[in-house]
C-alpha cells in the first residue's frame, strides 16, 4: 500500500497558514476545524509544519500565552516529507523514527496532502481486516475433497 491509497480515501483538503501569521489566528483556525497541524507555506512553497506539539511548546515558553508569537518562531522548519508513492510501511518507519504524527505528501515542490499517524495507523488496520476476511472466505469455501477409490476393491 503507498501514501496515494491513504490521500484517495481521504480526499484533498488541505490547511495551509503562512509563516509571518500570528500564532493565535492559527490556534483558532486548529480548533475551529479539529485539526491537529498546519501546513506552513511561503509563496507557494512548503517551509514548515505547525503542529499541537509546537504550539504547547510555544505556550509553556511564554509562560501559558501565545501573545504575539507568530508562526515562523515555533513551527517546524524540516518536516518530514513523502511522496504519493511512498510505501506506508516506509512511512510508518519514518515517522516512528521523529516522532511525528503529521507528514506533508509532496509531489516534486508541489503539496498534495496532509497524512498523520492515524491515517497509516487506520490503513493498516483497513488492509489486515480486508486480508483477514479473505482468508475465512477462502477457509470457508476450501474445496472437500472426494474420496478416491481404492483400486483393490474396484474390479
């Protein structure tokens, strides 16, 4: 299974913020839309991530309040990236690996979409539950098999 699986079921909306944006406006625009990160893009090309874990961050450094923090100070500005065509198992190393729980997908400079750790984790478990359902109908319909005769009682 590659990434592109995971982007056709889950469709293409995307939530992008601009770096130089106060911290704040992204915050409300998270909740509003119960989404856990942002794609930070500058004229038109990918420069970061903003994610819950860096805007606790944020929020625990100045003391409990965003004030006039804007995006650029806290996002993270070397997300990992795939591509439509990366494997999920590959992503799901990768990820591992950061710690991230979002990934932007690109396709050369162009963004595609958002996955996060969910998304692969639901994948997986989609793809083992269809395996699963294979093997018991195929279980069920083995073929029984005829006795043969026993050419010492034929004849």
């Amino acid at each position: 299974m590659k990434v592109v699986d995971i982007l056709r079921v889950k469709g293409g909306t995307l939530f992008t913020v601009s770096p130089d944006e106060p911290l704040k406006d992204s915050l409300t625009l998270m909740a509003e839309r119960d989404i856990g990160s942002l794609v930070v893009m500058d004229h038109g090309e990918l420069v970061g991530m903003l994610t819950f874990r860096e805007v606790i961050q944020a929020i625990v450094k100045n003391g409990g309040s965003v004030g006039t923090t804007i995006v650029r100070s806290v996002m993270d500005d070397h997300p990992l990236t795939c591509t439509p065509e990366t494997e999920i198992d590959e992503v799901r190393r990768m990820m591992l690996g950061r710690h991230a729980r979002y990934m932007p997908v690109m396709n050369g400079r162009t963004l595609m979409g958002v996955i996060s750790f969910y998304d692969v984790a639901k994948a997986v478990v989609d793809s083992q539950d269809f395996e699963n359902r294979m093997l018991k109908a195929y279980i069920r319909d083995w073929p029984v098999e005829e006795p043969t005769e026993d050419p010492a009682k034929t004849g």
